[in-house]
C-alpha cells in the first residue's frame, strides 16, 4: 500500500497527531468517569431536576412578575391606610381620648342622666347643660357613629394585621421589585447556574461518551515504556524461545551475518528500548538446518528479545511506536515458540515495510511505500477469530483472513543480517508498547 498520497491530501496523521488524538481520547474517558463520579456532579443533577421542573420555573415566574398592586399585603395595606387616613375615624380617635366624653359617658351611668331630658333643670345647671350640649356635637355624633360599628372592628383588625412582623416581612418581600434575588429558591438557581459553569461540568455535558465505547470494550494486558535499565527487570527475556524446551535460544542462524548477543546490544536511554546491530568480530552459535547447532565467526553482532514467559495473549490489539535504520531487517513480531505461525506487526527488510502474517502452508503479507521506516510511526495489529487488520498510525494498511493461529503468542523483538544483505550496522528504536485485549 502506497501512503503517500494519503500524507499528500490529509488523509493519513502524523505520528504526533495520532499519538495525540489517542492520549486525548484516553485522557478526556479519565476525566469524563472522574466527573461521572463526583459530589459536584451529584449536585449539579440535582439541582437540574429542581430548577428545571415546572412547579420551580412557575414560582420563579411569579416571583418575579408579579405586580406589587396585585398582592394580598398591598390591598390589606391600602384599606388599613384609606381608614387610618379617614377624618372621621381620626375625629373618633380624638373623641375617644377627651375628657369630656369620659366624664359624659360616667355621668351615663347615674341616676342623673335622666335629667338631660328637663329642659328647665338642663336650663338651670351648668353641668346638665355641659353634657346636654356635647350630645348635639359632632364629636359626640361621631362617637356614637362609629363605636362599636364594624368599620372600626375593620380598622382596628387592619391595625393589627399589618403591625405583625409576619405581615411586614411579607410586605417588604412584595414591595421589593427584586424580591426573586432575596429568596432561597434565587440562591438555589445560581448555584446550579454556577456549577454548569465550571470547566468539568461543562467538559461533561459537551463530551459525547460513545466515542469512549471501544475504548471501554479494552483491557489493557501489556505496557512498556521501557523505564528499566536492565532486561532482567523487565518481561523481556533475550533469545529465541522455543516450545521444546531442549531446544537453545540463543543462537543465529547459519544463513545471517549477525550473532545474536544474548541481550548485550539492547538498552534503554530516556525511555527508548534500542537494540543496535554493530560491527565488532565475535563466536557463537548458530543453527545450521542440515548441521543443526554449529559454533560460527561473525563479523556483527544484534539482539533478539521476546516476552514467551511473562506474556502471551491470543487475540487482542498489539500496537507499538517504532522507528529503524539501517539496510537490514527490523521485526516486531508474534510467535508460538514453534517455527510457524508467525505474525509481523512490523517488519522493514532493509529496502521496503512489511506487515503479513505465515503458516505453515501459506503466507500473506503487503508492501508499505511512502513512507519511511526511519521515523517514528504507529503499528498496530488487531487480531480476532476471523481476521487480521494492520495499521499505521490511523490507516488501515493490510487486512487478511485469520487462518493463521489460534493459540496464545508472545512479543518478540529482532534485528538481522540475512546473507543475501550486505553487512552493516543499523538500529531498531521502540518509545513504547501495549497490547490490550478485548
């Protein structure tokens, strides 16, 4: 397959892009579950339900517009100030307190009282026709108008009314023209109008989930970003690993130009797994298919790593960041111990990229031009029952029918001189590698 005009026209992302758009994508699932589960959340919903419900919406509504003039406080408070206003109860008020009528109301109350109905002896007592004459005034008139009459059981029940500090707090609240920001119910609405306002909440609301769905459906199983400093303490061991365990891993092979260095060319600087192939002179084995184990001399020497005891997995995403150079052969690859199937991930020959898988009766496998195995770019092998799909960064580059394997493989990582290459030196260089399973 040929990339590039997929870089030329967009189509294929860059390995930062990539990477990025990944780490973003895990990164915003991280932060999407962080909020799902917070207490801030937790009340921002449930604050959603009771801001937006109907029964808080219509209050706030009146609340807030409804008229002043309309309320009960406001009429109670004008009919109490329209009679407290009123001369003639005013009038009542000033006669109630004079003397004049206390003393005439206890002269009621005597024997004499009959006496206002003689004119002669109203004529001749100046005290008889003190009381005679406050009978025909006003202010007498006014008292007997209004004592006892309902219009000062009105008035005195009004007077009352609003001097409860029940009334004057609900008066207040309804003549304030912004009564709605005084109440708890205002408190309420900022709050939530507050928390949907926050980075998280807003992040949350705007996320769409499903994207994270074929996130979720992975569990990671394997993840190196090589920070040891010695394959010991790491899951790689050096060597070929075989199922039959009389079999030697670590050997060469009689047809390559290298000698495998029993993990000696491998090292990890800055969190770079990099296994070199040098030139330096050197004895060792290698495995002769006619003469089987033979002791040779190279002239180079490389590596060979795999993860046979610590990690095997049958199916599953195998993805790695990877870069080489060198006119050699670089390969991460999936193996069984046996000398087939075998599945390349990624595999440069020296000339051209490959990825494919091999049986024992047949192979499959594709060229990748257009770009360059000297920088770095994403592999990735997603291996399932009924197939195998390899990409590069976010391009499906080759996809193949799975009637290669069926049965658990580990990682293994080589560089080799085979004898049709003429002898250099190169190096295969890995940032990291995970494989997750479904």
């Amino acid at each position: 397959m040929n990339l590039f005009w997929k870089k030329l026209f967009g189509g294929f992302d860059t390995t930062e892009k990539y990477e990025q758009s990944q780490n973003e994508l895990l990164q915003a699932m991280v932060r999407y579950d962080k909020v799902a589960d917070s207490p801030k959340l937790k009340e921002y919903q449930e604050l959603f339900h009771v801001v937006k419900s109907a029964a808080f919406q219509d209050n706030r509504q009146t609340l807030k517009n409804r008229k002043y003039k309309d309320t009960e406080e406001y009429a109670t408070l004008k009919k109490y100030q329209k009679l407290h206003e009123s001369s003639d109860i005013q009038l009542y008020y000033q006669v109630l307190k004079s003397e004049l009528l206390a003393e005439y109301l206890e002269f009621e109350k005597t024997p004499d009282f009959e006496l206002l109905g003689d004119k002669k002896k109203v004529a001749e007592s100046p005290e008889l026709t003190k009381f005679k004459n406050f009978e025909h005034s006003p202010m007498y008139k006014t008292y007997r108008r209004f004592h006892g009459s309902f219009a000062i059981k009105e008035y005195e029940l009004l007077k009352a009314k609003v001097a409860e500090p029940a009334f004057v707090t609900s008066n207040e609240f309804w003549a304030n023209p912004e009564r709605w920001h005084t109440t708890p119910e205002y408190q309420t609405e900022m709050r939530f109008y507050e928390l949907g306002d926050s980075e998280d909440i807003k992040f949350f609301i705007n996320e769409k989930p499903k994207r994270f769905e074929a996130l979720r459906a992975l569990t990671k199983t394997f993840d190196d970003d090589f920070h040891w400093q010695e394959i010991q303490q790491s899951k790689w061991s050096a060597g070929y690993y075989y199922s039959n365990p009389k079999l030697k891993g670590e050997h060469s092979f009689a047809d390559e130009l290298q000698a495998n260095n029993h993990g000696k060319n491998v090292s990890t600087n800055a969190c770079i797994l990099k296994l070199e192939t040098k030139k330096e002179a050197t004895t060792d084995l290698a495995w002769h298919h006619a003469q089987g184990f033979i002791n040779r001399n190279f002239e180079y020497t490389s590596d060979v790593l795999q993860t046979a005891k610590a990690f095997t997995q049958k199916n599953g995403i195998f993805t790695a960041k990877i870069k080489c150079n060198g006119a050699i052969n670089h390969s991460l690859w999936l193996g069984t111990g046996e000398k087939a199937p075998r599945i390349s991930i990624f595999h440069f020959d020296g000339k051209n990229i490959k990825v494919g898988a091999v049986s024992t009766s047949n192979a499959n496998s594709t060229k990748v031009t257009g770009i360059s195995a000297n920088d770095y770019y994403i592999y990735t092998l997603t291996w399932t029952d009924k197939e195998l799909v390899w990409k590069i960064n976010n391009v499906e580059v080759f996809r193949s029918r799975n009637d290669f394997s069926n049965q658990e493989m580990y990682l293994g990582l080589s560089s080799f001189i085979s004898n049709k290459q003429k002898g250099t030196t190169g190096s295969l260089e890995l940032q990291w590698v995970r494989v997750y399973s479904f």
